[in-house]
C-alpha cells in the first residue's frame, strides 16, 4: 500500500513478483478469473473481491519509477482461453490488478514493465494530474488484459512513449455512475464527477488484440444528471494503434436499461464531446457504434453527430451541459442552465465580466442547412453564428433580439463540402448592460431546399 509522498523505486534487473502462496495474503483470495456474485456482468476477481498487488488510495504525490518488473502469478491459463467462461482454465489462479490507483492526485509512473499480468493492468480511477510514460506492458496471460482504465472522474493524465501489447482494450476512456463491482479497493463516486476528463495519449504504440486501442466506455446513463458523466477533452496523436477496433467503444451500459444485459442497445450510453484523434496509424477498423458524440475530429473516419445532442438541455432528469462546448468568462456562473419563465435553459450573463458562448460542434454534409433556435435575450441581443472548425471561418452570422418572450430564429448557409462546425451563440463583452442575459430553449439542425 503506497501512501502520500512515496516513490517506489524498481532497480534495474529486479523483479517484484505477485505470490502464487495463499499464505503470503493477509486475507482470502478468489482463485479464478470470474466470482459469482449474481446477475453482476464481468465480475472479475481481480476486479471486485483481490486487492491489487500495488495499490494506493486517498492519497496524493506518489510515484513508481525505475528499470525494473512487476511480474504477476502466471501459470495456469495462457492467452486465448475460451470465451466466454474466463475462468476456463486458471480456477487455481490468484488474479491480481498489479498496480492500482483510486482517488489519488498528482501521480507519476514511468520507466518501469508489467510483465505477464493476468487481468488489467493498471486501473486508474478518480485519479487527477496523472503523467505516466516508457511503461512497458507484455506477455498477458489472460483475457481482459486491458492497459490504462482511466474512470470514476479520472482527469488531466498525460500518457507518453509507452509499450502495450495485450489481448484487450489498450486505453479505456470511461464514465461511469453505478458499478455495482466496487466492492474492495475502489468504488462508485454517487454525485460526483465519473466522468474521464483532459487526456492526452501520444508516442505510444498500443497492440490490443481482440479489443479497442483507443477504448469509449460511456456507462454513466443512470446518473441522473449526466453532465457528470461526460468522457470529454481527449487528444490522441502520433500513436501506433492495432487491434480488431484501434478506435472503438463498449457502448451499452450493462448496469442500466435491459434485463438481462445483452449488449444489443443503442440509445443507453453517456455523453462524449471535445475529442481530437489525428496523425496516428491504424490498424484495424475504426468504430464507435451508436454513439453520437459532439466536437469529434478525427482523421479515421470518426466525425461527430449532424444535429445537436441535448438541444434542450433536458437529456437527463438534473438539465445541464451535457454535450454542450462553452465559454465562460471570469464569472463561472457566465454560462449555465437555469429555468427562464418555466423552461430549462441554456442561460448566458454577466457580460461585463468577458466573452461568452454556448455551441456544440457537429459535422454536416454538403448542401443547405437551416439552424433554428427558440430564444429570449436582454436589450444587447445575441448573435447566432456558424462557423468552420479546422480554419476558424464564420460562414454564417446573425445578430437577433427577443426581449420579454421567446422567439424563433434561424440562420441559413450553404456548404460545398462536408464540413466539421461550431454552431451557436455568442456574446461579445463590448456588448453590455447591467441585468442582460441571453436565453436558449432549444436548438435545431434541418437539411433545407434552397
């Protein structure tokens, strides 16, 4: 158990091995991959009854570093055991996570290999200010040898020159509310964030096999405001990604909707917005199934949603952001939702204080559009605009007032080609006056004739 302000440090040529004893436990293991603990899915036991080999909790500033291994208890199964019994082959295994962290701020881990783990890797839950690099993670000796799990509001992590060649998902981007697992060294976060936040993944190559590279895990739908559970701010560039998805998703949250989960619906998965996945190699197919983010470039294929997510704010039962970009200004209360005459808004104000926004960012294809917006605003107005992500150029822009009710507008434009925009609002600062505000009820993407 690592504490705060501790650095394990593995020399070179040293090995810190996981015991295949009993006796060496200070409590009784699970053997075996899986436990029964009901109608759970993916009731590992490595995941919900073992303790990690290396684990550190409620701490903060802590370090593993070094040239050397940390070797898991490997006999028994080898990779590509039949599916779907994981535990086919190694019930005499004790299935151990090697190094796991849970709500632990500023993190660095580098320098050092995973060799022959039995499970995941290196799960990193509710972590923040995370950098981790040159970690060599091979020889998997089971399935579900995921790479970095980065959940449960884990953010601002910077993964840099590492080595993953596994049998499953190499990055896991999750947000997730209720996981009925958490039941030893970690656990859901009910009310706060669970979402997986400003990540950065460069320089790395990830081989994963049966899985996804690259890893959407959208499993916050029961939160019952989502805005939590948003996956948002991702950067992946440079990376050599290989495997059956080098981008994909696992997108039906198993802990909500259908009775027994099948893995069959396409509508139960949490917001994923502000995603950026260019200049890599892929190997493989690229995916993410049903799921409509928003702000997604990328160069494999993956674009975002042709109309707005949330265009009423109502997508869960608390009404918030989810799926919305923003600027704020110096006031943090600029931007919000709040109910304007009976209706959730999306509110701007206190424009003295800087400039403000409130947009989503969709993809579109060539021809007409038509951009409708139920709107009240104050005396300055608002202008409603669109405009091209990748050169930054207005293509359309509309200055519109609706004092005392809401009104309808729309802008209309025509493109070329297809094309990733910024669609929305936004308010100058140099427009001001005391008490102004602007309010969005809804928004509306529609293809039109011209």
């Amino acid at each position: 158990m690592l504490r705060s302000r501790v650095e394990l440090h593995i020399e070179k040529g040293a090995v810190l091995w996981q015991s295949p004893i009993y006796r060496d436990y200070k409590y009784i293991p699970d053997y075996g991959h899986d436990i029964d603990i009901g109608n759970i899915t993916w009731s590992h036991a490595m995941h919900v009854s073992n303790l990690p080999t290396v684990q550190c909790v409620n701490s903060e500033y802590v370090k593993i570093t070094g040239f050397g291994k940390i070797r898991s208890y490997d006999t028994g199964a080898e990779e590509g055991v039949i599916m779907p019994s994981y535990s086919t082959g190694c019930p005499d295994r004790i299935h151990q996570v090697p190094t796991a962290f849970f709500n632990v701020k500023h993190v660095e881990l580098r320098d050092y290999e995973l060799v022959r783990t039995n499970n995941y890797h290196s799960p990193l839950y509710a972590c923040s200010y995370v950098y981790a690099a040159n970690i060599k993670m091979h020889e998997v000796r089971c399935v579900s040898g995921d790479g970095f799990g980065l959940s449960k509001g884990t953010h601002h992590v910077l993964l840099n020159r590492n080595f993953f060649q596994s049998n499953d998902d190499g990055v896991v981007l999750s947000g997730c509310y209720f996981d009925p697992r958490g039941l030893v060294w970690w656990k859901s976060r009910l009310g706060k964030h669970g979402g997986t936040r400003h990540i950065k993944m460069v320089h790395s190559y990830m081989n994963s096999g049966g899985g996804k590279a690259i890893a959407f895990i959208p499993w916050g739908t029961s939160d019952p405001d989502v805005e939590k559970q948003e996956i948002s701010d991702i950067t992946a560039y440079d990376n050599y990604l290989v495997c059956v998805n080098p981008v994909g998703a696992w997108y039906d949250n198993p802990y909500n909707g259908k009775v027994p989960f099948d893995n069959t619906e396409i509508d139960d998965y949490s917001p994923v917005k502000a995603v950026r996945i260019f200049n890599n190699v892929y190997r493989g197919t690229v995916t993410i199934g049903p799921i409509q983010a928003t702000d997604f470039i990328s160069d494999c294929g993956l674009y975002s949603t042709d109309n707005f997510r949330n265009g009423d704010f109502r997508l869960s039962k608390i009404p918030g952001l989810a799926n919305w970009s923003y600027k704020r200004n110096k006031n943090k209360a600029s931007v919000k939702v709040r109910n304007v005459g009976g209706k959730f808004c999306g509110v701007m104000q206190f424009f003295r204080e800087g400039d403000t926004a409130l947009y989503q960012g969709l993809y579109l294809s060539a021809g007409v559009h038509k951009c409708t917006f139920n709107l009240q605003t104050g005396e300055t107005g608002v202008y409603i605009f669109a405009q091209k992500i990748r050169t930054g150029e207005i293509i359309a822009e509309r200055h519109v007032l609706s004092i005392g009710d809401f009104e309808t507008f729309n802008i209309k434009f025509n493109l070329s080609e297809n094309a990733d925009l910024y669609i929305g609002l936004r308010h100058p600062a140099d427009m001001t006056s005391d008490d102004d505000f602007v309010a969005l009820d809804y928004a509306n993407v529609e293809s039109v004739e011209m």
